[in-house]
C-alpha cells in the first residue's frame, strides 16, 4: 500500500485466486499477504476489499461452494469485515467476483449459488455482502446472462486487451462502455469501467509481443480515463497497481533499461521514446482521481500531471541481477 496515500488513490482490490480456496499452504500464504495488507490499508487510511478471481477453477471437479466456505473463513478467522479499513457498499461489505461471462466454464448456475449465498435473507448477516461482478466487456449482449448479472449491485466489464489505440478505445466506447451503463442504470446497478496504461503477454504465452499495446507516455491511459469520466462515470477501476506479467503495472516503474534486472524482459517507461520519472502513472491516476471527484475540470491532453512526489533518479531504483 506505499505511496497510495501520498498520490491519493482511494483503495485497492485483493484479489485472492479460487486455488487459495483448497486450503493448504497456499491459502495460509494468501492469508498472510491478506493481513499485511490490511494493516497497511488501517495505517494509511485506504480502503481495502477482497476480490475472488476465478481463474484455475476446473469444471467437474470444483465448483463455486469453495469461495463461500473461504468467505467465511476470511469473516470468522482472519475478521476482515471488521476492519474500518474494509470498503462497505449500500452498508455492506463489498465483495468482488472474477471471471463470470469471461470464462466460458463458469456457468450461470454457480453465479446464482453465489448471489443467493451473499444476497440472500437466509444467510447469516455477518456474511452476507454486496456484490461486484468482474465480468467480459459484452455482457450487456448476452441475453443468457442478463438475469444473473442484474441481481448484482457493481458491474465492472473487463477491458484490458481489448483495444490497441485512441480509435479502437473510442469504438469500444461506443460499442460496449456506454451500452454497459445505461444497462447498469436501467437496473439500478453500479456501473465500474476499467481503464489501463497498457499491455502485453509476453512474459505469459509464446509467440506474443513486446509492448503490445505501447502507453505512449501515459496518452493511451489518459484517453480512456478521459472518455470514461465524460461518459458520466461515477468510479473508476485502474488495472492493475502490480501487474508486471502483463505490462499494465501503476506503481513505481524502472524509467529505463539500466534500471531493470538483466534477466528476463521489463517494459520500462522510455520504450516508447518518453522520459518520465518512476511515479508517473501513479501521478496520472492521481489526476484521474481528482478530476472523478470534481476538485479539477477534465482535459482531454495529459500533459504533466501535477503534484509528483518523486524526481528523476540518480541510481537505480531495481536491483540488478547477476
């Protein structure tokens, strides 16, 4: 949680994988990395809310009874919900679920499961929740799902990847954002667009390429941002604060390649001809931030986003390996 404060992002999404709900070593891991979040989250007063991401889930062998039993584990044991750290939404707490619609093997039947565990008035109190559904970019076109995803009180449609450049956003824009809210506003469901810097596979999957869909400087971000909050969005989701893998990390960055380990591929900041600072895109969605809360007037061109913390390095702010 270091610098969120400083830069002024609300809060972060944990997001805890369906492999953590087995048990084992690997939950008591998750569980560890869970507490030490929300103890950061209490020290520097941001919110905090776990998101289950249902990626590693097999069908015929699982099923989604394991994220519940998790949840109350989580609620009994590690007492998350009471924290006054924990992010409460329609005065409950707010729980996130991953992967339905985008996965093909998650079937409607196991999201109903869920919305009548967490939403349901036969559930104990101290568990039930608001829902958040991370869902694919085109569920508002998906009449087999409309039901389900109706009964949700956050929408959230997945987009990274999704698009490569200002044109593509602003058919996507038009095509499913905008679609997606007023289907969200139709249904008394909170609409969470997602926005990010940039992406690419490289490091997950053969065959894919560096830099695929480039930052430019922060302008690929800003576009999107922009069109979102001109769309009348109320929130934003950034993704992701740390996700190196997939080239769409926030958090501090190496400015260049004699900052980054020597083994391995790093997208570092000047790999689309730009000199910025470590803390530039968390500079940018301090802007976001501030232009969501009405404190400043939107702006369609970037620029320098104002009130950096951080100056250019004189050293290198990764160690090298080897």
């Amino acid at each position: 949680v270091y610098k969120r404060q400083e830069y002024d992002i609300d809060g972060v999404f944990m997001q805890r994988f369906y492999g953590v709900t087995r048990g084992g070593d690997r939950r008591k891991e998750s569980d560890q990395i869970l507490n030490n979040a929300f103890k950061a989250s209490q020290k520097y007063d941001r919110a905090i809310a776990v998101m289950y991401d249902l990626s590693g889930l097999q069908p015929g062998k699982d099923d989604c009874s394991r994220v519940i039993e998790d949840w109350k584990h989580l609620v009994d044991d590690l007492k998350i919900t009471e924290s006054p750290s924990y992010l409460h939404h329609r005065g409950k707490p707010l729980l996130a679920i991953w992967g339905f619609s985008v996965r093909d093997e998650f079937p409607e039947s196991d999201l109903q499961v869920l919305l009548d565990f967490f939403k349901g008035e036969s559930t104990p109190e101290k568990y039930r929740a608001t829902v958040m559904l991370g869902v694919d970019h085109d569920f508002h076109q998906r009449n087999n799902w409309l039901d389900e995803m109706a009964q949700a009180d956050v929408i959230s449609p997945w987009a990274v990847g999704r698009f490569g450049d200002d044109n593509g956003h602003l058919n996507f824009m038009n095509t499913h954002v905008l679609p997606a809210q007023d289907w969200c506003d139709r249904n008394n469901v909170d609409f969470l667009p997602v926005i990010w810097p940039g992406f690419s596979w490289y490091n997950l999957k053969e065959n894919e390429t560096k830099n695929k869909r480039p930052r430019h400087g922060g302008n690929f971000f800003w576009t999107q941002a922009n069109r979102v909050i001109s769309g009348n969005a109320k929130s934003i989701y950034i993704a992701m604060f740390d996700e190196v893998d997939e080239s769409t990390a926030m958090f501090k960055l190496a400015e260049n390649d004699d900052q980054t380990p020597d083994q391995g591929y790093w997208l570092a900041l000047d790999a689309d001809g730009y000199d910025l600072p470590s803390d530039w895109y968390l500079r940018c969605a301090k802007l976001a931030t501030e232009i969501v809360r009405g404190n400043t007037d939107n702006r369609t061109s970037l620029g320098t986003p104002p009130d950096g913390i951080d100056e250019f390095s004189a050293w290198p702010v990764a160690a090298r390996c080897g």
